[in-house]
C-alpha cells in the first residue's frame, strides 16, 4: 500500500520534472524568438542587456581618453552642450576617420539602414515583405549605381583614402560595443549590425539622388496626349508662363554657343498599353534658399539662408559637426554615412541646395524579343545586358534577379512582370543621369574647403547628380546661384512624353555643358534665391522639363526681400519662418467676389448653414497659413476641391489611366478665363462656369469638413491637418512625436506639412569671423531611449535658432566649458 | 527567505551570461533548496521578479519613464510602468519554472530527502 503510494509520488514528481523541464525550455526558446512584428521579448525586456540598458547609454562617452591603434595622431573632439562634435585632427586621415566614429557613436543604425536601403538590402532586416522593394531597387540601378561610383573612386586615390578611414572609424566604434550597448532598433528587430564599407557611402549618394531626381510624368502626359492632344497638353503644362518668378532673374541674357539638338521629323505614338510610371516625388519635398547682397544688408555683411524641406524623421536625416585639419575648417550638417558637410559654412563662404526638379529621368519603350535577351533598336537585335542581383531574404533562401540593361539604362519591368508601384510602366527602359557615375563626393569635398565662388564652381562642376540650385554667400561680399549635374540635351518638350526606344534620334543627345547651367553672380536685384521654382524665364534657350513647383513660396521670399533694402539676420530668420500664403494673396479676392456674383444672382441656392460664416472668415483672413487659423483650413480645402471641379469633364474620361490635373496656378488662370483656357473650351465645349464652380466646391468642403471635425471650432483648426510631426524611419509610432502646433503650408516659405517641413535652417552673416545659426527638428544622437534623442524639436516647433561656432583650434572650443575627448594611437 | 538566494544566484549568473542564465539560477536553487512545488514556484518566481523589476524600475527612475513609456507604445501597454511589469513577470515565469525544475530534479535523485 505504502509502496503503492510512494510511486504514485514519484510518479507525480517526474511528471512535474518532466512538464516544467519542457516548459521552461519552451518559454525560454520562445522568448528568445522574434514573432511576427514582437521581438524576442526575454532578450529585448533583459534588464541587463537589453532594451532597458539603452537607457543609460551616455550622449557623449563617459571614457573621454581612448587608445587607438590605427590613428595617425592624436585627435581632439570637443563636444557642445548640444552634444555637437568639433573635431580637431592633424591630418585628413585622422579627421574622417573620427568623423565616422563619431556619427557611428550616435546614428549607427540609422547610417546602416539607409545605406541597405539604398543597395536594395531591407529584406535582410525585414524579411520576405520588403522582397519586392528591394527588387524595384536593384532593378532602377541603386546597387549598380553605387557599385559604379566606387569603381571609379579606385583612380582617386585621396578620396578612395578619405573613404576607408571614415569605414574605419565606423567599424572601430562597431568593434568597441559590447551587447547591452547596442543601439535601439538593433535589439528591437533582433539583429546585428556588420561592418561599415565605402560601397554604403556611395549607396547614400544614390539614395540622394533617387529621393530628389527620379522622377518622370511622362506615361501620364502620354495617357493625356491621347485624349486632349499634344497642343493642349502642352498649354496645360506648360515649361514656362508669363507671371511666373524663375530662380535666376528675369531677362538674364545667355550667349552660348551650342543650340538644342533637332526634333525627329515624325513624332512617335506609343504601342504597348501602359498603366504605370516611375517615382512620384511628394508634395512638401522642396526648399528654399537665398542670400543678400552687402549693399542690402543691415550691416554691409553679404547674408545667407537655406531650409531644405524633407521628409522629417527621427533620428534626424541631418548631423550636425564640425571637420577641422590643415587645410579644412568647415560646418554644418552632413548624411550620416557621409564624410562631409552637405550644406554650412567654412571661414569664407556659406552655401545650401534645394532640389531643382528639372527632367534627368527619361521612359523609353523598349521592345524585346520572345527571350528577352535581346531588344530592337535602328533595325536591329541588340543583345541585352545581364546584370545578376542576389536579394537575401532574412530567415529565407536568396533570391537571383535578373536586371536588363538597354543603352538607354535598365529595363525596369518586363511585359510578363507586376511592377512593385502600380506607376511603373512595364516594358520600357529609363535612362537617368544620376546613374552616370561620376566624383560627387570629391564635389562635396571641394565645397567643404572653398574659398571662393569658383572654388565653389569647380567643386560643383563634380556632382552631376542630383541637380540642385546651390545659393552662396561669401566673406568677400560675392552672392551667387548655381545648378550642377548632368541635363540631357534636348529638343524642345523631350521627354515630356515617352520616347521611341527603337529610334537613335530619340536618345539622349548628351548634356548641358556645366558653364551653360543657369547661374547667377552678384545680380542687379541684390539677391538670389530659389525655391523649387521654373529656373530661367523664355530666354534660356534649352529646354529642361516643366514640372515645377508652385511658385507661391519664390513670390513671398522675392518680395519680401526687394521690399527690404536692409535685411538684417533676424529679418532672415523671419522670412524662413513665414507662413504666409501668396496664392491666397494673389486669388481670393477675386474668387470671394465671383461667389458673391453668383450668390446674388442666385439668390434660392440651397447652402450648409455655416457658409456665409465661414465666408465672413476668408473675407478677414490675413492669408497667412497660421496654426490656428480656421480659414486657412477652408481656403485650402476648397482650392484642391475647385481643381478636382473645374478639370473633371476633361479627366473624368481618364480615370482608370495614370494621368494628372494642371497645376493650381494653371488652374486657376483657366477658372478664371485667362489664358490657356481656349484649349479648355476647344476640349470641353464650354466656358468654366467661375461662379457656379466656386460655390459648389465651397460649400461641398464645409459639408465634408463639418461631418469629418464638427461645426466649425478647434477641431478646425489648420494645423490640425497641415501641422508637422516627426516620423521614425520605421514608421513606428511609439519613436515618431505627435502633430505639433506649428504655422506654415507647401505654400509658405516655412513649408511644414505633415511628415514633411524644413528639415535644417540655417542662416548666416558674413562677417569675418562668420556668425551663423541654425537647427534641425530631433537631436544628435539616434538613441530614442535617451532625453537628446527628440532634444531640438521644440526650439524648431517655435522658430527659434541655435548659435553654430566654427572654432579655429581645439583649445579656443574647450574654452567655452566644452567636454573634450581624446583619442589617441596607441604608443 | 530563499527567493533572496535565487535573486542573487540570477544576478551574477546574468553579468557573465545571456537573459536566460535566470534559468540557470533557478534550477540551481531548485536542487539545493528542497521544497514543495508550489513554494519553489513562488521562491523562484518572486527571486528574478524582484530582480529584473527592480532593475528595470531602477532605469524607469533614472530615466524619467523616458524610455519606458515608449516601450509601452511598442508593446500597447498603457503607460509605462506597465513596462517594468511586464519585465517582471517574464523574469518571474522563468524563474519559478526552471526553479520547480530543479525542485523535481531534485526530489527524483534523493528520494530520502523527498517532503511528503
């Protein structure tokens, strides 16, 4: 009996052995495994070396001294309270290689995971999800570009040099992490960063010029062609119109002594039914930039702005340092995982870029045989060339793509293919300039140690992609604007359309030669500035493409600046933060007259009860996009409302076809019966009914506003829809901020619009010494655990500036109660 | 008192090894500490919840909920000290089982020394 129950005890006592043995092995490997979107929760939640240790990760290094072996010299790092890097080296070796450990210090996550973006590599991170991403990023030549840029940099020793020390830097940092220190969203998805090589600085070059110049409408305006004819089309879009404000000042004569290239004698009507076209640049991708002349300024110092407008993400696309060696001294932002400073200032001269939207991606049709290996060009069969792409997929087998080079560039898809965004036009080939290889970096370099606007010239003649409008002001009083990159030759309105790929005399021509890029030096006005505008007026003789933005914000800033005969830094700092709205200024009174045209003479119309209220508002709006303002909300509602009104007979037809409405300038010029709107009567059959249009628009947006929001109040207000907030490169809503209360619009020069707005400002006095401030919305380190990690955000939110120091040594930063690190080679 | 030994044991074991030497740190009291099943459950559980709570409360502390309260978003907690309990109770499950293993390892080896 006795025995009977003593083995039912043991019994019970293996069972239980046995289950919590299973179950704890069970727990533990579960644990320790990433599920779906869940990391491994046990490793993550660790208190001891995971997630909760990054909480007591340093913005700047405890260990201030630090040995190493592969310097040359030693090295001084002294860092601001804002955490700022000031770098002092004796050689350049020494200084790009503490540039890299520095930022890898602070953004090492960040720096690898946009540089696999821009190889095409996410699937390594996110598995098979992102399979297709990476494809259409191989397949637009990403890898191959950055491939061929490093090739090239094999013949340029100094800068094949500055690249292997800036990986060093990196990798040295990599090698001195212990597990708990790894950085955030390396414990989050579970992996391990690798070793940093300059291929990745070059893949940032391309991510670069892929977010600023890969871009064509031209399947839409073919789809459009078809339906309304080319005359219309190209009145509806036109490359320049009367009343517009160009870059470069109006009347700016040009002697050149080469001419565009002739058109084909017989136009070309595409064959293959085309739903699809490459990249659209978002709305709120755009900048400002401008300087002032001595003669205009307070203090007869030459004045200096730039806000470039991106994506505004957390950690920032921005890192703030400053490079200091023999022979270069030099601040401001650069890429993490780029050696230099992209946009600052060094002892002499202050510049910053804005993107120029000019036409450097052209769609040809291509057309291949059964194997497609070969496609037909002049009359012939040309064999294609292969390029083999190897897509690891994490937790997965690698995938080879297959990516077809024509002479025009790569074939993005082929006819049996499903593009990975729906725009992508199959079966035709893009040739853009960006994937020209070319020493942009050493471009970057020479800006980063000019003297003077032809050192700045020279250093730009290098970057051919992507082309932008670089502004400059120098200690000499010298004001200037200048493009760069590579500009196919063309015919006018090549490329507006998509080409015959079969056909030599649709190919590109060659390019613009770079003196004959628009550039201005001192002009009569006082200033230059550019904003993402049309370039030059009709008397620059090349045609360049017509998709452009809205001028609006060139028209505040222009004004604002000849209105003003002495700018002073606070007027500067004024006008980046302006909210106001030219567009507004420049339209409603009319529209607001035209409604009350139409409502006298149609006295019984049946409208929503706040609407003569709300009209009472836009009549005393001051037209600035405040972020409190209500009738900011309305008047921008109603103005995409109206446009999507008055084009619909004529787009209604389109509407399972990739095509696009005119622009709001042109839109409202057709509303309002002036030119081009013969072509809209010749198309439709009748004239735009202004009054009948505006009302209705009007009055169905307060309709939608009110079900959506309310009756009009707080939820109205315009921020509420337009105000900026930062968004965390994972798009993870716990590291990005809430909308914030910030006044502007696409159309103001303060140009904040969602996860959009003025990703640096910075503006400059050239005194000597120079005097500049600036910011950027986040913080220099990437760690979202720790306090500096969102830390500039609110200063940015209210436009306020911090004072940027381009110290001369070392021992003039530490004076300023500065916390100093040492790095030194081992003895 | 015995759950202050398993705490201890968890601690040095987790500065010379990964997150799941807590395990170990159970087991290895389960042998010594011979018990019922449920209190070496509880033993092992309230060890490494004590430890990794308070660790993980230490850094809520020092880090002015910071980084908690953003752990709470990712894991759709709803605030953040909710971060620290989570912690806690995964620490815990771990120690209360792998000490419940070592427990029953135990009893099965030296059936003398078996509690009734």
């Amino acid at each position: 009996m006795f025995d009977e129950i003593k083995s039912f005890q043991d019994m019970l006592t293996r069972i239980k052995f046995i289950v919590s043995l299973i179950l704890t092995l069970f727990l533990i490997f579960l644990l320790n495994s990433r599920l779906g979107q869940m990391p491994p929760l046990g490793k993550f939640l660790d208190p001891f070396s995971g997630i909760w240790q990054n909480a007591h990760i340093p913005d700047i290094p405890e260990k201030l001294d630090r040995s190493i072996a592969e310097l040359h010299d030693e090295v001084q790092i002294v860092f601001n309270e804002r955490a700022v890097p000031h770098i002092f080296a004796r050689n350049d070796h020494d200084l790009y290689y503490t540039a890299g450990y520095v930022t890898a210090m602070h953004r090492l996550w960040q720096m690898e995971f946009t540089a696999f973006a821009g190889l095409g590599r996410i699937s390594e991170i996110a598995g098979e999800s992102a399979m297709e991403f990476d494809r259409y990023l191989r397949r637009i030549g990403m890898s191959y570009g950055a491939e061929q840029i490093w090739e090239l940099m094999q013949d340029d020793q100094e800068m094949k040099a500055i690249l292997e020390a800036y990986s060093a830097g990196v990798n040295a940092w990599i090698a001195q992490l212990k597990p708990r220190q790894l950085p955030f969203e390396y414990k989050l998805l579970d992996y391990q960063p690798e070793p940093w090589t300059p291929l990745k600085t070059c893949a940032l070059v391309m991510n670069i010029s892929r977010t600023l110049s890969l871009r064509s409408q031209a399947l839409r305006l073919t789809h459009l062609k078809a339906a309304w004819g080319k005359e219309a089309v190209l009145a509806f879009f036109p490359s320049y119109y009367e009343g517009a404000e160009p870059v470069i000042s109006k009347g700016t004569q040009w002697d050149f002594a080469i001419l565009p290239p002739d058109p084909p004698e017989e136009s070309f009507i595409p064959q293959f039914v085309l739903r699809n076209l490459i990249d659209d640049i978002p709305e709120g991708i755009g900048s400002n930039n401008w300087a002032v002349s001595p003669d205009r300024s307070l203090t007869g110092n030459a004045l200096f702005a730039a806000d470039p407008h991106q994506p505004i993400n957390l950690p920032s696309m921005w890192y703030e340092m400053q490079l200091n060696a023999p022979g270069i001294n030099t601040y401001g932002v650069s890429f993490p995982g780029s050696p230099f400073i992209l946009m600052g200032f060094n002892r002499n001269l202050a510049w910053g870029n804005t993107a120029s939207t000019n036409l450097i991606t052209d769609v040809f049709e291509i057309e291949l045989d059964e194997e497609n290996l070969n496609y037909f060009y002049e009359n012939q069969w040309h064999p294609l060339e292969l390029r083999l792409e190897k897509i690891k997929v994490r937790n997965g087998k690698t995938i080879v793509d297959t990516v077809r080079f024509t002479h025009h560039g790569p074939i993005l898809y082929i006819n049996n293919e499903k593009p990975f965004y729906q725009h992508i036009p199959v079966g035709h080939a893009m040739s853009w300039s960006a994937l020209i290889p070319a020493e942009t970096l050493r471009g970057v370099k020479l800006i980063n140690t000019a003297n003077d606007f032809s050192d700045f010239r020279e250093g730009l003649s290098n970057i051919t992609a992507p082309p932008q409008n670089y502004a400059f002001a120098s200690i000499d009083g010298d004001i200037g604007m200048q493009n760069n990159g590579l500009w196919p030759l063309r015919w006018q309105n090549q490329g507006t359309f998509i080409s015959d790929g079969r056909r030599a005399e649709f190919d590109i021509q060659g390019f613009i030669p770079f003196e004959y890029l628009p550039h201005e030096i001192n002009p009569d006005r006082g200033f230059v500035s550019s904003a993402n505008q049309v370039h030059t007026d009709s008397l620059y003789p090349f045609f360049y493409g017509w998709d452009f933005a809205n001028d609006a914000r060139a028209k505040t800033i222009n004004n604002t600046l000849r209105e003003n005969e002495q700018v002073s830094i606070s007027d500067m700092k004024n006008l980046q933060l302006n909210a106001g709205n030219h567009e507004a200024k420049q339209w409603l009174q009319l529209m607001l007259d035209s409604v009350r045209g139409y409502l006298n003479s149609h006295p019984d119309i049946k409208l929503s009860d706040n609407f003569n209220f709300l009209l009472d508002s836009l009549k005393s709006w001051d037209k600035i996009n405040s972020a409190k303002s209500i009738a900011a909300t309305v008047f921008m509602h109603w103005r995409d409302e109206l446009q999507a009104k008055l084009w619909k007979p004529l787009t209604e037809p389109l509407d399972d076809l990739p095509h696009q409405r005119p622009n709001m300038d042109i839109s409202l010029k057709v509303l309002f019966h002036q030119s081009p709107v013969d072509y809209y009567e010749k198309l439709t059959g009748f004239s735009p009914q202004t009054g009948e249009i505006l009302v209705t628009s009007l009055n169905k947006i307060i309709a939608n506003l009110e079900a959506e929001k309310g009756p009009p109040g707080e939820q109205w207000e315009w921020w509420r829809f337009n105000g900026p907030f930062l968004k965390h490169w994972l798009n993870l809503k716990a590291l990005s901020t809430e909308r914030m209360k910030v006044s502007g619009s696409s159309l103001s020069p303060n140009a904040v619009r969602n996860s959009f707005g003025p990703s640096w400002r910075m503006v400059a006095e050239m005194s000597d010494p120079v005097k500049a401030w600036g910011i950027y919305p986040g913080g220099q380190t990437g760690n979202p655990a720790s306090q500096g990690y969102n830390e500039f955000t609110i200063d940015w939110a209210e436009g306020n500036y911090y004072e940027l120091k381009l110290y001369k040594n070392a021992l003039e930063a530490v004076s300023e109660n500065h916390i100093l690190m040492r790095l030194k080679p081992e003895d | 008192m015995k759950w202050i030994i398993v705490a201890i044991a968890g601690f040095l074991l987790q500065i010379f090894f990964p997150w799941w030497s807590i395990a170990l740190a159970g087991f290895i009291c389960g042998l010594f500490f011979v018990q019922k099943t449920r209190y070496a459950f509880l033993n092992g559980f309230v060890g490494i919840f004590i430890l990794w709570g308070s660790m993980a409360l230490y850094t809520y502390i020092i880090n002015q909920g910071f980084l908690a309260e953003k752990l709470a978003g990712l894991l759709h907690l709803p605030h953040g000290i909710f971060s620290v309990i989570v912690t806690a109770l995964i620490g815990g499950v771990i120690g209360g089982l792998s000490m419940v293993t070592g427990n029953e390892l135990k009893k099965l080896c030296c059936k003398e020394g078996m509690i009734i």
